[in-house]
C-alpha cells in the first residue's frame, strides 16, 4: 500500500508527494536499539555434564555450548566424550573452555577428581547437569541384589555425592543443579523396578535438596523423560529386533504418538538452568509427550 506525506508550506508548488512504503529514516529517531539478547546468562558460565558421553548428557552439552557456556565433560568412554568435545568446540567454545574429565562415578574416588578437575580448571562452578544413569531391567522376581545395588548406586548413590561435592561451589556462585530423572520416577512401570526406585528417590533427593538450599540463592530441579531414543534401552540389554518394536510401541505409550529426540530434553535442561527459569526450583519437568497423565481406557 502506498503511503503519502505533505511536503512544507515553503515548497513552490504544495504538493502531496508519494513516499516509498520502506523509506530509510534515521533509526535514532524512530527506535533505541538494544543490544541482541541471545543468552539466558550461560555465557562463560561453568556446566558440570556427567553422562556428557552419550544420549542426553551429549545433546545437553552441544545446546549449552550453542548458549556460550563453559563446559566440563564427564563421562567413562574417552573418545565418544573427545568427539562431544569436538562438537561443543564446533559450536563456538574454545578448547580450553572444554575440559574432559574421564572417570567412573560407581567409584568414589572419580567422582571426587570430577568437581575437583572442574573447578580447579576453571575456578569455579555454576551449574551441575546429572545425566549419568544405566536402565537395569527386571522385576522383584527377577532382580539380584548385586543389580539392584549398581542400579541405586550410579543413578541415586552417586548422584547424591557428586550434588554434596558441588554446593559449595553453586553457593559461591548462586547456581543450580538438574537431575536427569525419568517418568519411571513419577509413575511406576513393570519390569524395571530398581530403576523406578533409583528415579523415584533422585526426584525426592531434588525436592529436598532444593528446600535445603532455596533461601541460598540454588536451584534445584529435575527432568522426567518418557522414552527418547539413546543407547540406554540397547545397553541394558534389547537387540535391535527388540528395540525397533519398543519404539514402534511407544508410539501407543506416549499420547503425543511417538518416543522423543535428545534434543526435546536438551534444550529444557538449558531452560531450567538458565536465568530464564529464575523462580523455579524443587520441580519435577515431565518431557514425555505426555506419557505420564495417561490412563488406560
Ligand atoms: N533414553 C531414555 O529413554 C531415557 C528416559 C528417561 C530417563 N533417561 C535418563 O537419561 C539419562 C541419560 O541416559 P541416556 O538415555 O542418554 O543413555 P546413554 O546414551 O546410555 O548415556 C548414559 C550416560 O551415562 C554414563 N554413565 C553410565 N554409567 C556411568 C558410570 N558408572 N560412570 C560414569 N558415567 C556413566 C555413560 O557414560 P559412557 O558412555 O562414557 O560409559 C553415558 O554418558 C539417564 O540418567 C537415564 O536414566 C533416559
């Protein structure tokens, strides 16, 4: 549509002159540019990621270091966490804003060099991503007592340990912790009941653990994943003629009609981590496409 503007009276003919719809005006009179907004306050902040190897751990690290973050990776497998470093160096972070800590959490001694290695690296640290975590599957008739107490100790055990470790750097710095928990920790499913437990008891360890430290300045929250394709299901055992069913079947299980992408909790985690989520803390973030409201009918 084309627009119009009366010239001055002065003018030797009074006129109404045509005016190009997108006429270039001096941008100071019209608008106060800010400066472009595109972190949430992750920029040089320092992300401990445990899991960072593998599925969600990596997915969360390559989001944190589109975001400008500072990152210590941990993880056992050297060269998957060398070519999540790699990533994370593609995406903008300078390799000595990388640091790989390869360790074991079941041993305590690991789980110690991983908060010591960070900070001494960095000096100091802002968040703690817990995504370490293996499925062991079996029901009470089925589980030893040997599965039962990896299952408790890598993903409840160490987690607790490596949260005790962290907070006394994340209440230097007003920082915050997400757990990566599951749905199993919300509602129960048949056939792994230890990990049920160990999820059920890091959401309670979350609630807790954010009430101890909220009137501190640190958050604490947890994210709860239906189904998202990793390597956990063929790691605790599925082949892939088991696998490809159990995600064809997920798309019964989920409301939304399909199992989740490491991205659809990567990018949450860095939400809830950010300055963005400010006021959350203690909370439990389902990202199941809707898995856990379901009923059967
Ligand atoms: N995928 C899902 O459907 C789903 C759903 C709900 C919740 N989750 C949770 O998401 C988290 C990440 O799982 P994922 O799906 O990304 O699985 P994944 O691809 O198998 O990754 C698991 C990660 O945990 C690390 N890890 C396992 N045991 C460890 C140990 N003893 N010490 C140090 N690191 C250890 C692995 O390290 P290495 O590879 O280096 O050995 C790997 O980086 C887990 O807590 C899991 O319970 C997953």
């Amino acid at each position: 549509m084309e627009t119009t503007k009366r010239t001055t009276e002065s003018s030797p003919s009074e006129r109404i002159e045509p005016s190009p719809p997108f006429a270039r005006r001096p941008v100071a009179e019209t608008v106060k540019i800010q400066p472009v907004q595109i972190m949430s306050g992750l920029e040089k902040k320092v992300i401990l990621i445990t899991g960072a190897s593998s599925g969600i751990g990596a997915g969360t690290a390559e989001e944190f270091a589109k975001k400008g973050s500072w990152l210590s990776l941990c993880g056992r497998n050297a060269q998957s966490l060398a070519d999540v470093a790699k990533k994370c160096h593609e995406a903008g972070v300078p390799q000595d804003k990388i640091l790989q800590v390869v360790g074991d959490l079941s041993q305590e001694a690991d789980t110690i060099a991983a908060v010591e290695k960070t900070v001494a690296h960095f000096g100091r640290l802002d968040v703690l991503v817990n995504s370490a975590g293996i499925l062991t599957t079996g029901g009470l008739e089925d589980l030893s007592l040997e599965d039962y107490d990896q299952q408790m100790n890598i993903n409840t055990r160490a987690v607790l340990h490596i949260m005790k470790l962290s907070l006394p750097h994340l209440l230097k710095t007003k920082g915050n912790i997400v757990n990566v928990s599951s749905i199993t920790g919300i509602r129960a499913f048949p056939g792994v009941v230890a990990y049920n437990m160990s999820k059920a008891a890091l959401d309670h360890l979350t609630r807790s653990v954010a009430l101890e430290v909220a009137s501190r300045g640190v958050r604490v929250n947890a994210v709860n994943p239906g189904v998202i394709v990793t390597d956990i299901h063929r790691r605790a055992g599925m082949d892939d003629e088991k696998y490809k069913a159990f995600l064809e079947h997920g798309k019964t299980t989920h409301a939304m009609g399909r199992v989740g992408e490491v991205k659809e909790v990567a990018k949450p985690i860095v939400f809830l981590a950010s300055d963005d989520a400010s006021f959350i803390t203690g909370q439990m973030l389902a990202i199941d496409g809707g898995r856990g409201v379901m009923c059967p009918r």
